[in-house]
C-alpha cells in the first residue's frame, strides 16, 4: 500500500531528513512529530475527484462518493455504532499503553479523531483513496496521520501495528483474503484486527412481510449482481469467521447488533436509532446505487434514479425494517503453537459435525 501524507503537509524542500526517518518511539518528542514516514507525500490540492451522475468520487473506480453529502451520512454512521457499542470504539482488546492503529477507509476521519483522543499516546494512521473537503483529515494533530492509500495495493508500512480498523467497505475490494493476509503480516502478535459492515445489498435488511417483493428487494438484488458482475462482491462472506481464520487468525469472534430504520420504535433509544438508521438508508440509496448500476450497463441514470426513489418512499412509511450490523474480530496468534492448537481445534470441531450428521442420517 503506497503511502502519501495529506496531513501535515510538505512543501518541496520539506523532505524528511535522515534523522526524522529514525524517529525513537519511546520519545515524546519524536512522537509529536510523527508517528511514520512516507515514501513520497503530496498536497490535498494534488488530488483528482472524479464527477459523475451528479456526485463526486475519489477516483476513476471506487463505487462510493466522498462528497458532502456521503460525509454527512457517515457522521450519522459513527454516531450510530457510538449507541451500538455503548460508547466504546472498537470490541477488540487494546491494552498496550502505547498502541498503533491503522483504519483502512477512515472516511471523513471520524473515528480515528475520537480514538487519538481517547488514546493520546497511540500512533494512528488513517488512510483513504480520497479527501473529503470538510473532513476531519485536513486537522493537523500529534498523533494521527491521514494518508492516501489503496489497501488493495502492497502495504509498506515498516512497524507492525497492535489494532487494524475496516468498517463499512463491503464491496470495495474484490480480494478480501489479500487484505486479510496483508493485515495478519502487519499486525504484532498478539495484536487485532476488527472488520463491521452493513450494507443493503448483502441483505443485512430484514423486511416486514409485506415487503417480501418490494422496489427494496428489487434494488438490493440489482447492487448484488451489478457487483458480482465487476467483481466486487457484496455479499459479506469477508465477514464469515472462515475468513479471517483461514488468512491465519485465531480466536474469531462475531458480533450482531440490531438497528431499527425508521420512526416505528417506542423504547427512546431504538427510536432514535430509528431516525438515524432512516437517516443513513435513504441518504446511502443512491451513493449505494449509482455508480454501480449505471456501470453494469443495464440501468440508465434516470432508471437507477427512479429505482431509488421508489425504494425511498416504501422506506419512509414502513414498519418494522432491521438491519443488522456485524462486527468480527480476530487475533494474530503469539505463537506457532497456538495457531497449530487453533488448526486442530476447528479440524476436531469440523469431525465433529460431520460425524453428528452422519448419526442423523441413520
């Protein structure tokens, strides 16, 4: 993954120098003044959004936008896993005094702003293939640096970190093992990594049964074979337990969590995740959508327009829509032994069954 620095920003006579490449991690103020060097850096007047459909995007390929609009949602995003996790920020354990984390789709930053806050001697990167104009990337803090990078791409990060953070990319890669393997390898160990994800197209919606054939429906299938067809899946099998334990991670754990969309719920809590939840749906419709139909070359602009705008309006007068976020994390093991105790431990539990259903069958 080739990393760029947008922040803080270098003019060209404002290389690192020789000594600032051999920073001491346990000196405050090395660590104030910076946390890792780049192989090159660029200014945010350097990048090259792209327009299309009305909408602006990082680049020629990534399906979703970063303009104010999409930023905006994923405000709301944050504050809704903020209710889910009671506050927390991550699941995984994070117990060293000085940790490094890196969130791959920072976004508009918000979490990784909130992490350096509540853990001020952590080193955080948070990298994105683009800037949102008002994001919190453009802030200039000690111990966080916003990088552009393509997690797809060869990571070169030289020092291992003890948290890596993925939220909400389902569909951006279309080799989740390469991401998974690349993470483990980056990871200390000991250290996590922790994925969430929700995304209408997966079919993370429950519907109430009278939408069993609705334009939602309609529209998540459309979002799953249009990806299908560009090879980037939407599936979420990335956050199958399989799939982290078979790039090497052990003691896989999932978490699910319930989101009501909409204004149906009477507890004061789910109903303001239901406003939230209706809030991100209806905003994420057409981020979710144009791009990605318009591309297959099966629906027109003013088709996969239309298409939202009928699933917007079922949406609003609906009772009882859920969805359903999950949440998985997995730990780079200390040790050979423990990886070959954790091989063993899912070949047995795989017999096991097998031999459950073979009594069944008698």
């Amino acid at each position: 993954m080739d990393d760029i620095f947008i922040q803080p920003e270098l003019g060209p006579s404002e290389e690192p120098s020789e000594n600032e490449s051999s920073l001491d991690p346990d000196s405050d103020n090395d660590f104030e003044a910076a946390s890792i060097k780049s192989t090159r850096s660029c200014s945010t007047e350097n990048l090259q959004p792209t327009l299309e459909n009305g909408r602006r995007y990082a680049d020629d390929s990534y399906f979703m936008p970063n303009d104010e609009s999409e930023l905006t949602r994923l405000n709301i995003v944050h504050q809704i896993y903020l209710i889910l996790l009671d506050g927390n920020l991550t699941t995984a354990p994070l117990n060293t005094p000085r940790p490094r984390i890196l969130d791959i789709g920072t976004g508009p930053g918000d979490w990784a702003i909130e992490m350096s806050a509540k853990h001020p001697t952590a080193e955080i990167i948070a990298s994105d293939l683009g800037v949102f104009d008002s994001g919190l990337g453009h802030l200039s803090l000690p111990n966080v640096d916003f990088q552009l990078a393509d997690a797809q791409s060869q990571w070169t990060y030289h020092e291992p970190f003890d948290l890596i953070h993925i939220r909400g990319l389902s569909g951006a890669f279309n080799d989740w093992h390469n991401i998974y393997t690349q993470a483990l390898s980056h990871l200390k160990p000991g250290g996590y990594i922790e994925v969430a994800d929700v995304d209408p197209a997966g079919d993370t919606i429950t519907m109430p049964s009278d939408l069993e054939t609705s334009h939602l429906r309609t529209y998540a299938a459309a979002l799953r074979a249009a990806a299908d067809e560009a090879g980037y899946p939407r599936d979420l099998k990335h956050l199958a337990t399989t799939a982290l334990s078979e790039a090497g991670f052990v003691d896989v754990r999932v978490q699910e969590r319930s989101i009501p969309i909409g204004l149906w719920p009477e507890d004061v809590r789910e109903k303001t995740l239901g406003k939230m939840g209706l809030i991100v749906l209806l905003e994420g419709l057409e981020a979710y959508a144009l791009r990605t139909l318009t591309r297959s070359g099966r629906w027109s602009l003013d088709e996969a327009t239309e298409l939202c705008e009928k699933v917007r309006g079922e949406c609003v007068s609906a009772t009882g829509l859920v969805a359903r976020v999950r949440i998985v994390t997995g730990k780079k093991p200390v040790s050979f032994a423990q990886r070959r105790e954790e091989v063993m431990a899912r070949t047995m539990a795989r017999i096991k069954a097998l031999n459950a259903d073979g009594l069944e069958e008698k």
